[in-house]
C-alpha cells in the first residue's frame, strides 16, 4: 500500500517491450512499459487492454483504421480486436489489463513474449 | 471505440464529486471525477480503487496514515480499508475500479450517492 509515481518507476525501466506490474487490483494488473518503433499483430482473445501514453507518441493500428494517441489519451482494445502500436518512435505507456494477458497475446511467441508470470514487479 | 483525451473530458465535467464514466474493460470502468475539498470516510466491501491524480493535489486519508498526491501519481485502495479522500482544495482524478462500485461505498446514503447504475457516460 504505497502510492505508486509514474514518472519516477519509468526512469528504472530501461528495457522496451517489457512490461513491468505497478499495481494490482481486482484481478487486474497496472503495468508501465517503454515502446520503441514497431511491435506486432496481435489480439487478445478474452481481455480488453488500455493503453494510455505518459510521454511520446503512440499509435494503435487497426486493421481498419489508426488511433494517435498523445500523451494524456488512452485507448481501450476491446478483446479479440488485432492491433498492433507503433511507437513514433519512442513512448511511454501505462497498461491496464486482466493478470492473465500475455503481452504478445495470440502473435507467434517472439524476442518480446514474457510469461505474464514472470514480469517484473516495482 | 474511441479515443479519450482526460483533459478534453474534464472540461465537460463540472459537478464535483460526481464520477462520470469514460471507458470501460473488463468489467470495470475508467471514471473521471472533480473533487472539491473534503469528502466522507467510507469503504468498498469487495471493490479495491484506484485513485490517479490529473492535476491538483489529493490526500487519501487512511485511520493510521495520509497518502499524499500529486498529478502523475496514483494510490490502490484495498477492499475493506477505510479511506477520505481530501482534495488541496481541487483536484482532477481518475477512477479505475469494478462496474458494481458505489461511490459513497459503506458510509450512509448522502448527498454525493450516484446510482453506478445511472452515472453519466461521455
């Protein structure tokens, strides 16, 4: 039960693509990641994940269309909905999603797929 | 499945203590909220909450302990605990927390009780 400042756990995460938990509630973990680029296609079959930028630029490529998002947005990816961000070229991101949700979901496991077991916590 | 912009929402909101709901996921919603001042103690049997503070200050008085916070930081109240949130005199706060929860949670029906079957959306 400590407050929790995004700013300052984002400055002990270096690596991109690797998505560290900095909350827990209701089933649900908060998690803060660095985005850099490209990441891939993908879609999670049963949780809904939102996406809201800290810092950068970052957007949420539908297969139909893109969300830009600047930082102060979020957006909610409804389960089973592909997408994949693209980071322009750098961002910094708060997650909200179930405990379940594996970050690569149903894409090929990858370099970036972590066992939602095994993330950091901070 | 549209984007949200905090700062674009709040300036519709003008009530304070009056959670209007923003995003939903997983069975919880994203709530934004005006508090003004002082509000009741007061628990959520089953719901933890989380508190993100956009801008202005807010204390989350606890009986043994003040969390203080500033825009950019947030705080996990667990179920069951017995909190205040106290806003230095404003703040601008984002909610995260179950569908079912009541605001005014275990304290007696009062003036700032919202239905969360009848809280605004936008």
């Amino acid at each position: 039960m400590e407050k929790v400042n995004l700013k300052e756990k984002l400055t002990i995460i270096d690596q991109p693509w690797s998505p560290t938990i900095v909350g827990e509630l209701n089933g649900q973990y908060v998690k803060l990641a660095r985005f850099d680029g490209a990441y891939v296609w993908h879609a999670h079959e049963t949780e809904d994940e939102l996406f809201y930028v800290v810092s950068g630029r970052l957007n949420i490529e539908l297969r139909d269309r893109t969300i830009e998002l600047a930082p102060g947005e979020f957006f909610i990816v409804p389960h089973g909905v592909e997408h994949k961000p693209v980071a322009l070229p750098k961002a910094e991101v708060l997650l909200f999603e179930p405990a379940s949700t594996l970050n690569t979901g149903t894409a090929q496991a990858n370099q970036w797929t972590r066992n939602p077991e095994e993330l950091d916590r901070l």
